[in-house]
C-alpha cells in the first residue's frame, strides 16, 4: 500500500487551516487573524499573501507562524504577537504595556480635529495646545498632531514603559523628539505630570481616553482583554468613573476658556457622566459623541468663554 503523500503548506493552504482552526476556537476575526500573523511572518503584506498564494513557505517561517497561530488559540491579541497595530491610519508599535488602540477611540480624535479646524482664532495663535492624560501608545496625541500642523501636544501616562513606547511611535510617526516638537511626553498620575510646567498650564483641549471598566466587570471582559491588556489602563473602579471624575477636578485648573474637555466611556456611562459634568458647576454644553456604530462614545463639555 503506497504511502499518501506528505501535507504540502502553501500559502492558500496555511491560511485556509488557520482560519477555520480559529473559528472552532471562538477567536475573534479568524481570517483577519490569520493574515496578519501569516503576513508578518513572510514579512509582506496581506495582500501579497494572495499574489503569492501557491508558494511554499521555507520550514523555519512555517514552524515560526505554528507558534503565532498556537498563542492566537489561547486569545493572545494578534497586536501584541506582531507588535503593531493601527489607528488613524497610522502604524503604532504595541506591547503588553498599553492598550491596544482600537477604532472606537478615533471618534473622539475626529471630533478634536474637526472642532479645532472650526477655530480660526486658535491656529492664528499658534494653536491648539492640548493635553492627552493616560495616553498609552501615544495613539491620540500622535494622530492629532498628525492632522493639527499648528497644534501643540502634552501626553501624559503614569506608566514608564508605556511613555517609552509613545515616544518611540511618535518618532516614528514624525511628531516626536525634543521640545518644541509637536508632541511632548511626561510621566506622572494624571495632571500630577504637568506641575513642573509654569502656571497657569491651560491647554484649549484635554482629552483623554481613560480607565473606564468598573472593577467587578473586569472577570468578565472578553479573555483577550481580560488576560493580555494591562489592568491599569482598564481599571475604572467600582462604577468605573474614578478616573473621570479626577480629569473633571483637574482640569478646572487647566483648561482655557472656551476649551474642550472631552472622555472617551463605556456605552452605558452616559448619564452618570452628563451629571457628573453638569454639577461640576463650570462646564456647559454638555453633551455625548457617538460613533461610526451610533453608539456613545465620549462626552463632551466645553469651559465658558470669558465675558
């Protein structure tokens, strides 16, 4: 009886397995996964994967993606195994130090940018200058500093390997390096980072994008977040506000007027958060941003102009 031939791995064949190997798994975007791990691997891009679909990988890159596709299965993220990930259209380097940037979080760099380029007066001034408190990757400061030519940018995170990380994209990307480069980084808890700056430190916007999950939800969370990301960056507290009500304190002393302060939340914290803005007793317009989904995604105030 003859012996049936050895499995040959192209690259259409590697790709195929993987996805369905994933699917029965439960990991989320099987095919997406596979093609990126696959991709990064042979170091090409997803589409070359199918302008090369009938080649055979050499067995070293074989063996090296079966370790990938094996972290993948245990919910690993596939940003951390590459170490990359993208927002705004921007490549950002990523590791276990910081949240993985995700889409929902470009609504509320949209809203800045389109706000600001709505501000003749702050670009005849030089600015916007804005403050991004927990900054992470760096993802928000970098994109806005990206499309805001005249914008001056503060990025804070308690973190220092996150910080390292966010400068290390930000020169990347162009925006970064010593003062006056677009973007400037600073360690520390919150507005705590800013203090050696002259007072009054104002900033036309402070953004941020915080700890928002409640702490007893955290168990919950999908296994990929739940087991992968950092707790700091996702650890909100027990209604999962803390953050946000320590941004509303401090930016009081921060904020310039007729700047914007604006939050990214959890779906469901809007109404604790519109109160929590309009009892502060200094804010106005106080409002929620959706998303490309339609669903909230970051409350909004503004700081009264000056009579």
């Amino acid at each position: 009886m003859a012996t049936p031939p050895a499995q040959v791995w192209t690259i259409g064949s590697l790709l195929t397995w993987t996805t369905d190997f994933f699917a029965r798994k439960n990991i989320d975007e099987p095919r997406l996964s596979a093609e990126l791990l696959l991709a990064h691997v042979l170091n090409c891009s997803r589409m070359a994967l199918y302008t090369q679909y009938e080649r055979v990988p050499p067995d070293a890159q074989i063996a090296a993606f079966r370790d990938l596709v094996k972290q993948r299965s245990s919910h690993v993220p596939v940003a951390y195994l590459i170490g990359k990930a993208w927002f705004f259209s921007l490549e950002l380097a990523v590791s276990r130090d910081v949240l993985i940037p995700r889409p929902d979080t470009e609504t509320l760099v949209e809203f800045v940018i389109q706000h600001a380029r709505q501000r003749p007066d702050w670009a005849a001034q030089n600015s916007p200058r804005i403050l991004d408190l927990c900054t992470g990757s760096g993802a928000i400061a970098i994109a806005l500093a990206k499309h805001l030519p005249t914008a001056a940018l503060v990025a804070t995170d308690i973190s220092a390997p996150a910080l390292d990380l966010a400068r290390k994209n930000a020169d990347a990307n162009a925006v970064g390096g010593t003062p006056p480069a677009p973007v400037s980084f600073f360690q520390g808890d919150l507005f705590a980072a800013i203090e050696h700056m002259p007072a009054p430190a104002l900033f036309h916007v402070i953004a941020s994008n915080p700890p928002y999950i409640p702490s007893d939800d955290l168990p919950r969370l999908p296994p990929g977040i739940r087991d992968h990301e950092p707790r700091l960056a996702l650890d909100g507290g027990a209604d999962g506000l803390d953050f946000h009500r320590r941004i509303v304190a401090g930016a009081r002393h921060h904020l310039h007027p007729g700047g914007l302060l604006i939050m990214e939340m959890q779906l469901d914290q809007g109404p604790a958060l519109t109160a929590l803005l309009e009892a502060a007793g200094w804010l106005e317009k106080v409002r929620i941003i959706k998303d490309a989904a339609k669903l909230p995604r970051c409350i909004i105030a503004f700081r009264p102009s000056e009579p």
